[in-house]
C-alpha cells in the first residue's frame, strides 16, 4: 500500500493558469441525482457489509427505494422548474428494474454517467477483469437504453482499487468524481490517455449533509447558498465548480424538497451561472484547460525539485 | 484476487423489484385517492408505547432506543417507562383537548404490564396497533419460522385478550423483519404493516398467498429520528412536520388525498416541554381545511375501497 495516491500534483489554488467557462460564465453549476438500486439480497463482499442489520434489512432497503418509487419525481420537478439538467450517477441496473424513471431523465436531456452496476456491488476484491467488466457492461447498458456514451464514473458506493482510474482511462471515460480534492477540474495522472478529476462535493451531498452531519432540511438549504456566494465571488479570479449531488430518497422527501428547492431557485436565477453537466464540463476542460493546467503542474514540479 | 463468480451476476436483473412482495410503482402516476368530505389530507396520529426490559439483548442488534449501559441500565429502563406512566397521559390530553382520533401502537409488554392503560385506551375512540412483544424482542432471520410465528401469535394474543379489540395494524420492534414476517403476519390476520418506508401511501405486498397493505409512517421525519438520532432541537422537528404538511397538502391539489403521519413516542414527546410542541403541530395542521384526521384501519379502509 502507498501513502500518496499518485494521482495529482499539487498545485495551489492561488497560483493556477485561469479558468474560463462558456459564455464567460464565472461557475459552472452541476447537479449530480444518484439514481441507485440497492440490491434486498446481494451476494456477500469481502470488505463491506451492505446493510447495517442482518438481511433482510427491510428498513434500508425500503428507505432507498422510497426514491425510485416518490422521491425522483419531486426531485426532478424541482430541477425542471429551475432549468437545470441532471447528470444522472447511475446504477446501471436501473436500466433494467426502472426504465421508466431512465427515460424520463433521458428525454429530458439528462447527462448519464456509471456508478457502477448496483450500489450493493463494490469493487473490493476485484480483479482488474472483473472491474473491466463492470465499466463494459456499464457502456452498454447505458447505450442500449439511451444511446448515450458514459463520459463519467464514480465508483459504485466509491469503492475505488488502485487500478481503478488507468482503466476508466484505458476505456475513454473522460471524468472521476470519486476525487475531492479541488474545487476546480484537474488532470489525472493515469497509465495512458487522458483524465480528470471534476468537483463532486461531498459536503453539498445530501446524504453527507442529512445523515452524516444531520443538517436540518433548511440548513441544508443554507448551506449550499452560501456554498455558492463564496465559489461565485472567488470566480472572478478564475472558473469555478459547484456540484451538488443528490439521492432522491432523501432530498425527494417531503419534509425535505421545499427547502432545497428555494436554495437551487437561488442559484439558477443569478447571472454568470452556466448550468452545465459534467460532460460538458470536462469537454471545455479538455479543449481550453487540460494542457495548461497539465504544464503548470509539471512546471511547479520542476521548480519544487530544483529547490 | 478476484471475487466469487456470483459477485459478478444479476440473476433478479429484470423489470420491477428484485423481490416478489410488491410491484413497481410510481406516486405521482396512480390514480387518485379521495378523501372522506373531500378532505386533501388524512391525518394519521399514531403514538407509540413501548416496553424496554432491564435484561434486554441486542440480538440480532440493539433496537433503536434499547438499553445502553452496563446491567443494571435503570437510567434508559426508567427513561423509556416514564413514556407509559406519565408521557402517553400528556398525549391522551391532547387528543381529548382536540377530539381527535389515533391510531397507538403498542408492545404486547405494556398490555400485560399495565392493563389499566390498555383501558384508558379502549375507553377513548382509538386504534390498537400491535408493535411487537417488546423491545427486547426483534423480529430477525436468526429465528425459525415456528419460533417467529410464536412471539407474533403471543404478541397478538396479549393485546387483543387484555383490550377485547381487533387488532388489524402492525409495526415491528425496530422495523426489523425476517424474511417470513409478513407471511406470518399475514397469517394470523394482520391488514396493514407499518415497517416499510419507501411510500407516502399505502400499497398492497405479497404475503402467503394474502395480502399485506403497506402504510406510509414516516421513517425519517418520525420524532425519535429526529430528535434522538439526528439531534435536532424541537424547533426543528416542528418545522419539518409544517413543512412536511405543507408538501403534502399542495400535492394532492393534483395528485389526490395524501397521508400524513405523525409518531410521537411516548417516552419522547410525553416529556413536559415537547408536549408544547406536539401542540402547536396540532394547531398548525388542524388549522387548515380538509384535513381528515384518522386512524390507520380507517385510512387502509378507505383506501382499500377505492384503490381495490
């Protein structure tokens, strides 16, 4: 096991080539729905339990399926009202055991990306082919229902292996969310090809913010305002990203959907936002950003090991 | 490394659940449910009376609430009873005060510890909604079907023997199920379950051959969630449920009748102070129109004639 990950160089907030977004838009604003399917009894992992009681843990189960069954189309209604498009992180099971909820995020222009196959399948213990085969299935079952090419992973209940983001690269997946490093979009240092790092907040996460740190539902609302007044005031410097990730069994409930809707109403009516999804963002990443950022960083590693 | 080869396939991949108890389907796609009076909003109040013995196990876990420190845990075991000596009198004169009806859930433990309350129960237009044996006592797959089968029969027994009612509504210890508890519940003549929390309305589950109507009682908005495991202030709890309310309310201008439950615990919202909270809850729903407030065997009733 190493200390560092090796995945990125360290580069200062401070001291980075400048960020622009289409449109001169001072953030990039993305919202990341998890649209999950948690398996009732899933065949045992080595290194994680899937459920805090014994099976059948119908208590959780039911909990995470309130999202598939109401809390989705709260969400969504929500996000239409806003004008903002999902980039759905998503099981991609739920192709099969829901493909109604699928089509209606498709239709709607919705971005896919794979959290892998089911959220109670976790990549411990893998072998690089099994993990190889969960990317393959997650291309082409995302493609067989809506004719999409994944750009995006994040690793299912972000259970990650050392090999993990070499193959995401091998197999053209241009972003990882399972970095939390920056604020901005970074490069990813992979065996070949290309890759980056895009912001998914863990603590705009609603799962972060309702159960592990047991935000009241307007806190939470409080919290990303203010999330974004700071990101936005520090744009004028250079491009930032705000992402606020969602599971709908949790934010699509009703003591729970009102107060994020006003907070996400806050964020779409300001000007200089571009609502964007997390392809888009790595596709002008790509184009305007990757290879600049990429010298900085081996120019600071230059200069650091000259000293 | 690698995993066994059945990490790695998807035999109950397909259309719908990954389970036989229920169908897929969507809230907002079902058609509506009316109200009795044209009421938007049924108001479930279910006040929940549990029993946390001395000697209690945490097999297969601690129930939530259970007993913590070492034997004797006096301080918990008292904490919790306080609910069934004092608390459930403040919440009894509430519902007097506000003519209203409930639906209260109670281990078998407290009809045969404390068969007067059961009377001040069944003196009053009440519901009796079997939760269990007591705390002590999880319905879990470490039992054997004949051992389960028994604690739901004992527990049954118990509470439709001391109160002479009909008990057709269940919450499980915990909401904790073996994979057999609905088919014995079913079994021995239960309508409606409360344990699952994936709806905001009832829908009917499989369950040895019958079927089983599952109610919607709120799980993370329920008090004890609130204030014991997320630690919220009763300022907070109250805001949840307005707004929770107020959700539901403006939901079924289009969707049809909606349910809202409210779990006060015994043991929590009995306490001196939050009984002022429970109030101004009250007051802030029974404020609106159309509200029916009801119990869960007249809602599952109701929704049962429409829904079929």
């Amino acid at each position: 096991m190493e200390a560092d990950p090796n995945l990125y160089d360290y580069l200062p907030y401070n001291k980075r080539p400048k960020i622009v977004w289409p449109g001169n838009a001072r953030i990039a604003l993305w919202v990341a729905p998890n649209i999950e399917f948690y398996e009732f009894n899933p065949p045992p992992n080595p290194k994680r339990k899937p459920w805090a009681r014994p099976l059948p843990d119908v208590l959780a189960y039911s909990h995470r399926d309130y999202g598939n069954r109401a809390g989705w189309r709260r969400m969504m209604d929500v996000m239409d009202e806003c004008g903002v498009r999902g980039s759905v992180s998503l099981n991609v099971a739920m192709c099969d055991h829901h493909p109604e909820i699928i089509d209606a995020c498709n239709e709607r222009g919705w971005e896919f990306y794979s959290h892998g196959i089911y959220n109670t399948r976790y990549t411990y213990g893998m072998s690089i082919d099994q993990e190889r085969a969960i990317i393959e299935d997650s291309i082409e079952t995302v493609r067989k229902r809506t004719g999409q090419t994944i750009a995006g992973w994040l690793a299912p209940a972000l259970s990650n292996n050392v090999w993990t983001m070499d193959l995401l690269a091998e197999y053209g997946l241009k972003y990882t969310c399972d970095l939390f490093h920056d604020d901005q979009p970074m490069p990813v240092k992979v065996k070949s090809g290309r890759l980056i790092s895009i912001p998914y907040s863990l603590e705009m996460n609603d799962v972060i913010a309702y159960l592990t740190n047991q935000c009241p539902p307007r806190h939470y609302g409080e919290t990303i305002r203010r999330q974004f007044d700071q990101l936005f005031a520090e744009s004028e410097r250079s491009g930032t990203v705000m992402c606020i990730p969602l599971h709908p069994y949790l934010v699509g409930q009703p003591h729970r959907i009102a107060a994020f809707g006003e907070a996400l109403r806050y964020i779409a009516r300001q000007e200089g936002v571009w609502l964007a999804t997390g392809r888009e963002i790595a596709e002008h990443y790509y184009a305007n950003h990757y290879d600049t950022m990429r010298a900085a960083c081996e120019a600071r590693r230059r200069e650091e090991s000259a000293t | 490394m690698s995993l066994p080869p059945e990490n790695m396939q998807y035999p109950l991949r397909r259309h719908g659940m990954d389970h036989d108890r229920y169908d897929w389907s969507n809230l907002q796609d079902r058609p509506a449910i009316q109200w009795p009076g044209g009421a938007r909003v049924a108001l479930w109040v279910t006040p929940i009376l549990q029993w946390f013995p001395l000697n209690m196990t945490a097999a297969p876990f601690l129930a939530p609430g259970g007993l913590t420190m070492p034997y004797p845990d006096y301080r918990h075991y008292t904490n919790r009873d306080y609910g069934n000596r004092v608390g459930i009198f403040r919440l009894l004169e509430l519902i007097d005060q506000y003519e209203l009806t409930a639906s209260v859930m109670l281990n078998a433990a407290i009809a045969r510890r404390y068969p007067s309350l059961v009377t001040e129960l069944t003196s009053r237009n009440l519901e009796l909604v079997a939760h269990g044996l007591d705390m002590g006592h999880l319905h879990h797959s470490g039992l054997t079907r004949e051992q389960e089968t028994e604690l739901v029969k004992g527990a049954l027994d118990s509470i439709r023997t001391v109160s002479g009612r009909t008990i057709s509504g269940w919450l499980s210890p915990g909401r904790a199920q073996s994979w057999h508890t609905l088919d014995i519940l079913a079994e021995e003549g239960i309508q409606y379950c409360c344990d699952w929390a994936n709806d905001d309305m009832p829908y009917e589950m499989r369950a040895a051959g019958r079927k089983v109507l599952a109610m919607p009682l709120a799980h993370e908005s329920d008090d004890r969630m609130i204030l014991q495991e997320f630690r919220h202030t009763e300022d907070q709890w109250l805001q949840q449920v307005k707004d929770q309310f107020d959700l539901l309310y403006r939901e079924s201008e289009r969707y049809g009748g909606r349910i809202m439950s409210l779990p006060l615990h015994a043991w929590i919202m009995g306490v001196p102070y939050r009984t002022t909270y429970v109030r101004e809850a009250l007051d802030y729903i029974l404020a609106r129109d159309g509200v029916w407030v009801a119990t869960g065997e007249q809602i599952a009733a109701e929704f049962r004639r429409q829904a079929g």
